[in-house]
C-alpha cells in the first residue's frame, strides 16, 4: 500500500487532491532541481576534474584520478538528462530515477563510513560529513516519492519489441557485472593499465565510478514495463550519453596523461566503443511511438 492510499483514507476529497496536486509540483520541482545541479557537476567533473580531485583529497592527484573522476562526470550527466526527461513523465518512469538515486545515495554512504574509518587521512572529516548528510537527504527525498507513488514499475510489456528488450536486458546486466567489480576490485581494474602505482584515492574514485555503473541498472529494467515510447527512448538515450562519454574520456586520458596510462588501457577503450556502438545501435532501431499504438490495435483486434 502506498502512502498515498493511506492518506486518501484519512483526508477529505479535496483535501486529496491538494495533497496530490502539491506532491507532483514537489517531484517535478526535484527532479528539475536535481538535473540542473547534476548538468554543472557532471560539466566540472568532465572538463575539470583536477579542480575536483585536489579538492577533496588530501594529496595532489594525477592523471589516473582525473580519468576516473572525467567517467564519472559523464555518469553524472546521463543521469541529469533521465532526470530532466522524465521530470513530467508519468509515475512509473520516474521511479527508474529514484531508484537510482536511492541506491546510488546508499552505497556512497557506505563508502563515506569505510572512508572515514579505514583511511581517516584522506578526506577531511567536515567533507565525509558533508558528504554522508546529502546522500542521506537524497534517500529521504526519493524514498518518500517511491512510498507516496506506491512502488511503481509499469506493466506495459511489448514483447513484439524483442531486440530493444534484448538490450535494455543486455545493458541492465552489463552494468551489474561492471559495477560489482569496480566496487569490490577497483585496483585489480587499474592494474596492468597504470604505469604509476595506485593508493586508496584511486580506490575510491574507481569504487564511486562502480557506484553509479551498479545503480543504473535499474534503468534497463524499468524500460521494459514503460507504457511510453518516448519514456523507454530517453532511458536508451541517457545509456548512450553515458557510454559516448566515458568512451571519449578513455580516449582523452590515453593520449593526454601518456606518464599515466599504460598501452594496455587501450583495451578497456575497445570494449567500451563495442559498448558505445550497441547503444547507438539501440537508439537507431528503437521503435516509435507508431509502433506501440500499432502493437496495442493489433492486440485489440485479436
């Protein structure tokens, strides 16, 4: 039961309809809110990311650091794009952005604690509480939505869309399998690709790059239950800003931190165009609206 139903029991006719009229300004108010913060933050740490990385460790960082931090602006503005998007779409699609914002806020609040405990010398504490009081406060936001939304997930299969289904299912375990081991292995990932050695900054980054990689899974998944073409594009287009720019900064890193960056990291380049150019090709085959009102006419007339 959701908190929505809960309260229609308590409250007046039209003392509902407020509620519910002021909850949705709330959500795409946050939403909006959320997409514009992650656009500047993903823009910094994509063409700034020494700024960011002298910042918050307490050590010089170098190119490794700025790689890692570069992928993960690029994580960071796919997700401001879903944001953005689905900021007025309907229910279901929106939980997609939650989750991924709940479970992303979660992790990193277990990495804020390991870091604070484990290595206490490489963030100052004000940065790490700081840091642990947002993601809490980002769990309390989008959780509430969920609970007040009821959980939603769609219930609008389209399985006459097999190979786009494929891919979000493809996409959805690909990210699985990449987050867990950029979490659990981060310096088993780098090893063999770096030429300097590797410290516990790098461990982080790598394990926050993970953190996003992990909670975006969800994204493919909820694709599959969307009854909105439009909705479903916008999550293959958030994957493919994602995939182009962690690719482009793989790119970048290799030719521009050379005293950093092992030959052997062009095969990690390779893998992630194979990745990039399954996403082109889901966003070039991913059926039109057209296609959905046809699927459901033809059901009809069965």
């Amino acid at each position: 039961m959701s908190a929505r139903a809960i309260f229609r029991r308590i409250l007046s006719n039209e003392m509902m309809e407020w509620a519910e009229s002021g909850m949705e300004s709330v959500q795409t108010l946050a939403f909006t809110v959320d997409a514009m913060y992650g656009f500047v933050v993903g823009l910094v740490l994509y063409f700034c990311p020494h700024f960011i990385g002298n910042f918050v460790f307490l050590r010089e960082t170098d190119g490794v650091h700025w790689h890692l931090l570069r992928c993960l602006g690029a994580q960071v503005l796919s997700i401001a794009y879903l944001n953005f998007r689905l900021r007025e779409s309907s229910e279901a699609a929106k939980s997609a952005s939650c989750f991924v914002r709940v479970t992303s806020s979660i992790v990193i609040t277990i990495l804020i604690v390991q870091c604070f405990t484990v290595t206490p010398n490489l963030i100052s504490d004000w940065k790490l509480a700081f840091a642990f009081a947002f993601s809490m406060a980002m769990v309390a936001l989008y959780g509430s939505f969920l609970m007040w939304n009821g959980w939603p997930v769609g219930g609008h299969l389209m399985p006459e869309n097999g190979v786009s289904n494929l891919l979000h299912q493809v996409d959805s375990i690909s990210h699985v399998c990449i987050g867990l081991t950029w979490i659990t292995f981060p310096s088993w990932l780098l090893h063999g690709q770096v030429v300097e050695g590797l410290d516990a900054s790098h461990e982080v980054c790598g394990r926050l790059l993970g953190t996003f990689f992990i909670s975006t899974f969800c994204n493919g998944l909820h694709a599959l239950h969307l009854p909105s073409i439009s909705d479903r594009k916008a999550i293959v287009v958030s994957r493919l800003i994602c995939n182009s720019g962690i690719l482009m900064a793989q790119i970048w890193s290799q030719l521009a931190y050379e005293q950093n960056w092992h030959v052997n990291h062009w095969v990690g380049i390779m893998l992630f165009t194979v990745w990039t150019v399954l996403a082109v090709l889901h966003y070039l085959i991913h059926p039109s609206e057209e296609f959905s009102r046809g699927g459901v006419e033809q059901k009809k007339q069965d």
